[in-house]
C-alpha cells in the first residue's frame, strides 16, 4: 500500500513539475453568433471584409512572450430557414483552428426574415463548445443583431450568470441607434457579463485604403499556396477551399487579399496541420514513420523516407523565405496607410463589425494578463 502511495505521489509531483516546465499553450476562443434575419445583410457584408483583420489582431496577442493558439466558433440565428423546435439557431462550426472553414461558412450565410433569440443562442454556444477551463485563456462571444434582447425563451440575464461562471466575455453589437440598443438591453447583456457594448452602422461599406504593395502581396500569396503538399482524405478538399477562400477575399478587395495573405504569412495563426505535409512535420519530425502509403501524395509516393523529408523540408524552407517576404511588404502597406489616413485627416467614424471585435479583444486580452 505505501508503495502504491508513493508512486502515486511521485506521478503528481512529476505532472506539477512538468506543468511548470512546460505549461500548455494559451488559447484564445472566439464565438460569434450572427443574427441572419432580413436586415442583416451589411452586417454579413462588414464581416466578410474583415475576418482577417480580426485574426491579425489577434495574432498579435501574446502571452508571456508566446502566441496564443485562435479558436474560432460561429452560429447564426434569427432565420425562418431554421428549426423552431432549435429557437432558430444553427451551429456553423464548433471551435477549429481551421481558419479556411471559418471564412467559408461566413461566405456560405445567407439572411431570411426570423425570430432573433439572443439569449437562447448564446446558451447553446455556451452548452455546445468546448470551452477551455484555464482562467489564464480568453473566451470571448460576440453577438450581432438588432432586435430586443430579452426575446425568445431563455432569459439572457441567467445566461450572462451563466458565462460569467465559465470566465466568458459576451460582447454585443448592436446594429442600429446607440440608445435604441440600449433601450433594448444590448448594452446590460453585455454589462452583466464584463462585456462591451457597441453600436454599428451594419449598412455602412467599408472603406479600404489599397497600398501600392497589395499586387506584391498577392504574387507572394499565390507562390506560398505551391508550398501545401496535402495528405490524406480531406486534403484535396482543404487544398481547393485554401483557393476559394483566396477568391472570396478577393471579391471583397485587394485590401481584404492582403489581410488575408498577411494571416498565412503567419505560423502562430494558419496552420494546417491535419492535411498539410510541412506543417505536420514542423509540429511532429515522426510524422513520415506515422502516416500510412495511400494517405502521401503523388509527389511523395515511391520515395524513401529520406527522399520524403528531403521534399517537405524544401517546401518548408521555400514556404519560410515567401512568409517573410509577404511580412517584410505587409509592413510596407501598413506604414504607406498610417500616412495616407494622416494626408486624409478624416474625422473619426462609428464602430463597424470589425474595429468593435479589435477594440474589445485587444481591452479584454489586457485584463487578464496578455500582451
């Protein structure tokens, strides 16, 4: 028995030692929920534009000098398309760091007129995901719309007590007057969880500044998509929606292009390992010795492991060299931008979809420690 008491005692001594030599990665968790009822359509629009803003601010973030790892989750509700019996809510995708699929379900939404339960939507996201139980990662739910707050069956102040309980942040925007919202209990939903509150102009388009460097940027971005050697069942399906994703950004503009490019320049936040060769062996190096025949590509079949590793370490160092140059021009574009805006002296403008995400992610990843 005490040698059983004693191995036990030395296994926890060990995991408590190694937790702090080696302490998991911080998490940031990002959930939105998008109203998809008739009037909603700028809002879709402005969220389109800018996805990838957001995810360059949140790569940004950091965390004792580390890059927290994003998880992105997404709902929509308020749409007759939906289930009554579900409150008219629909899961898009539950926490991925698959930022491929986020932006194609967001380009997939489409609005039908509704019933818009917020508080029965964020208890589902709340009930449904699987949140992270380290106080030190930030969860943050942000909401859309621009109905009252307290419709539907879920009574939304037993949800922020809810939230509150998990250390979630629920944020909410609302798509309209500042003090109409405010009359419709966006700002005390958010208030009652430590959230924010904001108001948008949803309608309003959003206005780019193009660069001289965004055509640079998109050549580099077209050479880094030869780079992904795909393995597996999904692969050939990830390596086309990588593409689709490029093209859905470029029917916004070639600022949202560049955005777009900027986040795949970046390791911490596009990464691909479930289907991409390089990123796999960069996270694992036994990742050859592990992955069956008929998963390689062409490119690798009939190679011997030598010869494979040789392969993926070319990608990954030609890979290396066109992030740095997309990096090396993204900062280019940022400075010619700060200029143009000076040059245009133009009065501040209301919150759109994606400033409202930036500010407050920035503010709240403070609060509990981040960089």
């Amino acid at each position: 028995m005490k040698k059983i008491v004693c191995l036990l005692a030395v296994t926890l001594i060990g995991s408590m030692l190694n937790s702090q030599i080696n302490p998991p990665k911080r998490k940031v968790q990002l959930v939105i929920l998008f109203d998809t009822s008739n009037s909603m359509d700028g809002l879709i629009d402005q969220a389109k534009s800018r996805i990838w803003a957001i995810v360059n601010e949140s790569s940004g973030l950091r965390y004792n000098g580390e890059t927290p790892t994003l998880e992105i989750a997404m709902y929509d509700y308020g749409n007759d398309g939906l289930s009554a019996v579900s409150n008219y809510i629909r899961q898009q995708t539950p926490f991925t760091t698959n930022l491929d699929v986020v932006s194609e379900k967001l380009f997939s939404l489409k609005t039908n007129g509704g019933s818009e339960y917020c508080g029965a939507v964020i208890q589902k996201s709340l009930n449904d995901l699987a949140w992270s139980n380290d106080p030190k990662d930030l969860k943050l739910i942000y909401i859309a719309g621009n109905e009252p707050f307290n419709q539907g069956p879920i009574n939304f102040k037993e949800v922020c007590s809810q939230a509150t309980a998990k250390g979630v942040f629920v944020n909410t925007i609302y798509c309209g007057d500042a003090q109409q919202g405010i009359r419709e209990f966006w700002k005390e939903a958010a208030t009652c969880s430590k959230g924010e509150y904001f108001n948008i102009n949803s309608n309003e388009k959003i206005a780019y500044v193009e660069t001289p460097y965004d055509d640079q940027i998109q050549e580099q971005n077209n050479k880094l998509n030869g780079t992904y050697v795909g393995y597996g069942a999904i692969s050939t399906y990830n390596l086309s929606n990588q593409i689709a994703q490029d093209n859905n950004a470029a029917i916004q503009s070639k600022a949202v292009v560049s955005e777009r490019a900027l986040v795949k320049s970046k390791k911490s936040a596009y990464k691909n390992v479930e289907w991409d060769a390089v990123d796999a062996m960069e996270a694992d190096s036994t990742f050859l010795t592990k992955v069956k025949e008929d998963e390689l590509p062409k490119e690798l079949k009939g190679k011997t492991k030598e010869e494979q590793e040789k392969y993926i370490k070319e990608k990954a160092e030609e890979r290396e060299k066109i992030q740095a140059e997309i990096g090396r021009l993204g900062k280019e574009r940022e400075q010619y931008i700060k200029e143009e805006m000076k040059k245009r002296n133009e009065p501040g403008k209301n919150d759109d979809f994606g400033t409202a995400v930036s500010k407050s992610l920035k503010e709240k990843a403070k609060t509990i420690g981040y960089e």
